[in-house]
C-alpha cells in the first residue's frame, strides 16, 4: 500500500508558520516514504471561504516548492457527502436534533455548574415520530449528529503513542448543520477514506476529532489511517500563535520580512525535532534528514530572530543563480555572480543587495577625512584590469610607501571608497568600483 498524505486547509485566511510547518511535515513525510502529497482545501465553510486565500495557499506551497502531486477541493464534492450521510441515516448513526443553540448552550452551563462533563444528552435519540413531527410543524428544521459507540477507541499515534478515549466520554457530534451542509468532522473522513489517505499528520487540537473520526471510518466503511498529531507552534513565551498571524503569515514573511523559502523549510522541518537546525539550501536534504519519529512531545517554540539569523546564514551560502531572479525584481537586473559573492556575506535579507549595489554602481560621498593619505593611496592605484587580487597589491604597496598598518591603513580607504566604515571585504568591492570611481572617491569627488 503506498503511503497517501493530505495537507487540508480551510481557505478562511492566509497560510502561517504554523499551518505551512504541518503542510511540510506532510510533504517530507510523503517524499521520504516515495508515497503522494494531496493538497485539499476544506471549503465547505462558505461564508468564510474565499477564492483569493485559496490562491494564496497554493501560491506560498509553490513558493515553498511543497508540489501536490493531487489536488481536491470539497465544496466540488457535496454529492457524495449527501450519499455517505443517506447512509448513515438509514443505518441509524445519523440522528435529527431539534435543539437551538440558545437550549444546547442551557444544557452545556447546567451540567458544567453540577461540575458534569458538558456531553450532549442524547434527548433527541428519545423523540417519537408524532414528536418530530410536532418539531417541524413548528418551523423547526433538524441538524444531525452521530451516534457513536459508547466503547473505547484507541490507537497508536506517531507522535503520541497509544491514545485512549472513552466513546462515552464524547459528545455525539453533529455532522450535517440545519441547512443541511455536511460539517468538516464528516467531510474530511469521507475524503480521507475516498482518496485512500493512509497517513493523517495535523495539529494536536485535532486529537478529540481524531477519536470521533475513527468511529466515522468505521462507520462508513473506511480503512482508519494512522494518526500523528504534532504539537503546536507557540511563540517564544509559550502563548499561541494565533495572536500574531498577520505578521506570521507566509505572505508577509516573504514579501516583508525578506525570508527566503528554504531558510523556512530548515527551520520548520526542524523545530520541535531532536535535529539541530542548520541552513539547508534544498528540500532534498530536509527529506533526507526527516523522521517522523524525531519530531518530540514537547512544544516548539517559534523566534523570529532565529528565522531571520537562519535566513542570513542560508543567503551566505546560496549561489548567484538561486537569487538572480530575486535580485532582477529588485531592479537589479545587472547584478552578476562575482557582484553577489562580493556582498552575500553581508546580507540577512536579499533586498539588502541594493545598498551594497549603489556603493559598487552609483555615486557615493566618501568620507575623506585624511586628504594626504588619500592621494598617495590614489597615485598607488594600478592599472585596470582588477581582479581579486588587485586589493592586496594595491593595499601592500601603499602600506610600504606610508608605512602605515592595520585599522589606520584600511579605515580611511574603506571609508573613501564605499562612504561607510563597514561592508563586504574591499578586495570583493574594489574591482566592482573600478579604477575611475576609485579615483575620484579617494580625491574626495561623489563618484
Ligand atoms: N481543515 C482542517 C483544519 O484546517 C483540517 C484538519 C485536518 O487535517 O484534518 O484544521
């Protein structure tokens, strides 16, 4: 049997680090085991689905590089939802209810004040058919819930281990909502089982579902994959994310924060495991790398700063042709391989590129503070052409002539050539210049 896997979120919002992380244990788990990675979009909520997060789920998978290999979509599938819940009816696990919210919330604060779990009464499996009919006569529409077994449901979770749940312990979920649109709670397990999902990775607020869906699986015939709920992602204080979404978003990471895909691959597909986080440049070694069985009890807590300090390490290492499209949609079309190795080592985000590319290509305002200096420096300067050798000669000849070393050799000409007292190696910067800049830089000129 090949492993199957679904990533299945509602299109209610924008994609976060905590959502984006299941969909990547998802895809690693699924490459790893050569098995499928199913993107479905659970939209059946549809006053809060929305086309243009649909969109953006499947723009930031892409920009991830977390490809479907199939793709679903519930709100195409309410047919077979009304065939499986048709069944359900005729086999009794599907009961009418007539309750409002205002006498279900009654019934929950009565039995919490008498300290009592607030588990549905079951009062409407009581009702005749004269009672029903009286109900409806009324105006009242029924919403229907499950009968569930009163026995125990167990299984063996991949993160977990062995999860126990009393059926009796739950309440009888409803599963068609009064105007007779199935609920999530039935409508992912009719998918699950119909698209032969053998392996279902979610968030750990799902371990409730999970023991009322198994008893779903059974009762529609499926075969009940196996679980793995991982814990969530909290913030560096231990609080929920769900706070800070907006700025967690993927979208905003990418277009504001400046973090490059794969420093949040490294780091997601790590956090919360018993791997050390290290800046990998593809999905490949993460796949490599990944173990479902490394991924802990304990909650993973999400920084930031170590994103963006990731992000930096991976920008050091990444090669020219990994970023020139980025660079280009920073207007740096002309940037090359010998421009980015010159300023990588500087960079935490991409966008950075543009300060070090206006030192190398358009006029700066040195800081020439040291005028004499400066123009026995100049009178050094050797012909063109430069390469990365060209700073060291230079450097060398002018500390012989001034018999100057150090910080009190290399400052001032830092200074004069980029108008700044930190940057990128100068040996890197100097043949990106040119000697003609150089020139007028050292004499003082914005050049
Ligand atoms: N749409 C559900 C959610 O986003 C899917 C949960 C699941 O993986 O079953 O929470």
């Amino acid at each position: 049997m090949s492993v199957a896997v679904r990533f299945a979120p509602s299109p209610t919002g924008l994609l976060h680090v905590g959502n984006v992380r299941l969909a990547l244990v998802n895809w690693l788990f699924a490459r790893k085991a050569g098995g499928n990675f199913l993107l479905r979009l659970d939209d059946t909520d549809e006053e809060r689905s929305k086309p243009e997060y649909a969109e953006g789920i499947e723009r930031d998978l892409t920009w991830l590089g977390l490809t479907w290999d199939r793709f679903a979509r519930e709100s195409d599938r309410y047919g077979r939802y009304d065939e499986v819940a048709a069944a359900l009816k005729a086999a009794g696990r599907l009961y009418p209810c007539y309750e409002t919210p205002e006498e279900l919330n009654l019934k929950r604060a009565s039995l919490v004040s008498q300290g009592r779990p607030p588990i549905y009464d079951r009062a409407a499996l009581r009702l005749n058919d004269a009672d029903r009919a009286r109900l409806e006569s009324e105006g009242r529409k029924p919403h229907w819930r499950f009968r569930l077994e009163h026995a125990p449901v167990e299984w063996t979770d991949l993160v977990r281990g062995p999860v126990h749940f009393e059926g009796s312990a739950l309440s009888d979920p409803v599963l068609i909502r009064e105007d007779g649109r199935p609920l999530y709670t039935l409508t992912s397990v009719v998918d699950d089982a119909d698209l032969a999902i053998t392996h279902v990775i979610r968030g750990e607020d799902h371990v409730a579902n999970t023991a009322v869906q198994i008893q779903i699986f059974q009762a529609v015939g499926g075969a009940v994959p196996v679980f793995a709920h991982l814990p969530l992602l909290t913030d560096a204080a231990g609080q929920g994310l769900s706070k800070r979404l907006g700025s967690l978003s993927v979208a905003s990471l990418r277009e504001e924060e400046g973090i490059e895909p794969m420093a949040l691959a490294s780091l997601l597909a790590k956090l919360g495991t018993s791997d050390a986080i290290e800046p990998r440049l593809t999905l490949d070694e993460l796949v490599a790398e990944f173990e479902i069985a490394k991924v802990s009890r304990a909650t993973p807590k999400f920084d930031p700063e170590e994103l963006l300090r990731l992000n930096a390490r991976i920008l050091h290492l990444l090669p020219f042709e990994r970023v020139a499209g980025e660079l280009a949609a920073l207007g740096l079309a002309e940037a090359d391989a010998a421009f980015w190795e010159a300023v990588r080592p500087n960079l935490s985000r991409v966008a950075e590129a543009r300060d070090w590319w206006a030192v190398t290509h358009a006029p700066v305002a040195p800081v020439a503070d040291d005028p004499a200096f400066l123009a026995e420096a100049a009178a050094l300067l050797p012909e063109e052409p430069w390469d990365l050798s060209t700073w060291g000669a230079w450097t060398g000849a002018v500390k012989a002539k001034t018999g100057r070393k150090g910080k009190d050799l290399f400052l001032p000409l830092r200074r004069a050539l980029t108008g700044r007292d930190h940057g990128p190696e100068l040996k890197n910067l100097l043949p990106l210049i040119g000697r003609s800049r150089a020139r007028k830089r050292l004499a003082g000129e914005t050049a």
